[in-house]
C-alpha cells in the first residue's frame, strides 16, 4: 500500500508506453471499430428477409381466396418473393455472418479489457524496464490475440462461400 511519501511512476511511464498505446490504437481498436460498424447490417438483413419469407409465406393461405387471373399473379409474385428472400438468406448467410461479427468483436473487447489491466499494472512499476517489459508483453499479448481472433473469423468467412451449381455443368 503506498505510504504518503511515495510519488506516483505513472506520468514518466505513460510516456514511456505512448508507442505500445498507439499501436493498440492503429491496430486493434480500428479493427474493433470495423466489426463494431459491420455486425448490424447481417443481423438486419437476416431478420428483415426471414420475416418478410415468414410473413408472405402466411399470406399465400389469404391469396388463394383470390380468384381469377389477379389471384394467380399476387401467388406467383409471393412465391418468386419467398424464393429470392429465402436465397439470398442462404447465399449470403447472414446469420452466420451476423454471429462472426459479434463474436469477435465480443473477443476483441475482451482482450482490450485485458490488455488495459495489464498496462495499469505495468504503470505503477517503479523502474522503467520493468513497465516497458511488462507493457510491451501485454501489448504483444493483445496483438497476437487479436490477429487471432481476426484471422479465424476471415477464415470461417471463406469456407462458407459456396457458389452456387449450375445444371448442365460439367464438374
């Protein structure tokens, strides 16, 4: 417990540690930002088009009442609409989209959270190497994480592309 004679190590150290912050803040906070910014746009998508595929699907039921040649065009206009929300849901699998988003930027916030209680450790040492050691560890511990969290989401990206098969194809 610091007695009233002590000087606080803080003000020397935070400057000793600019560079480790800044590339926190070049590095990890903008890639937060980037998930941060993405991760609404699929979960709207895949609520916006799972319930109109829902909604319209329930009203094909009301458009069979309709008679004549208006009641087949609105049935043949739902189902084209049903099949272009319902493609596009699996084409561009918005949930799964939606669900890498968050959970990594739920994992980068984490490690920001971690890293920041480790550099307030490292700024109350009393000899510089000791901060700079122990800050420049969390900070790389923060980047190799990151790096982590980003490659595995780019990757899970990529294995579920899958164009679609065309009829008559030779493959």
């Amino acid at each position: 417990m610091p007695s009233a004679n002590d000087q606080s190590p803080t003000i020397p150290n935070e400057a000793l540690i600019k560079p480790l912050t800044d590339i926190k803040k070049a590095y990890v906070d903008t890639a937060l930002a980037w998930y941060t910014k993405r991760a609404p746009r699929p979960r709207i998508a895949f609520r916006l088009f799972g319930t109109l595929a829902i909604l319209i699907s329930l009203s094909m039921l009301l458009l069979t009442l309709c008679g004549g040649e208006a009641g087949k065009w609105l049935i043949a206009v739902a189902a084209y609409l049903i099949a272009i929300f319902s493609a596009l849901n699996g084409f561009f699998a918005f949930h799964s989209t939606w669900q890498k988003y968050i959970t990594a930027q739920l994992i980068l916030e984490a490690h920001i959270t971690e890293w920041e209680l480790e550099i307030a450790d490292a700024l109350q040492k009393n000899n510089a190497n000791e901060c700079w050691t122990a800050a420049y560890k969390a900070t790389r511990k923060l980047i190799d994480g990151s790096r982590s969290v980003m490659t595995s989401e780019a990757s899970k990206f990529f294995e579920n592309i899958k164009l679609p098969k065309l009829n008559g194809s030779s493959k």
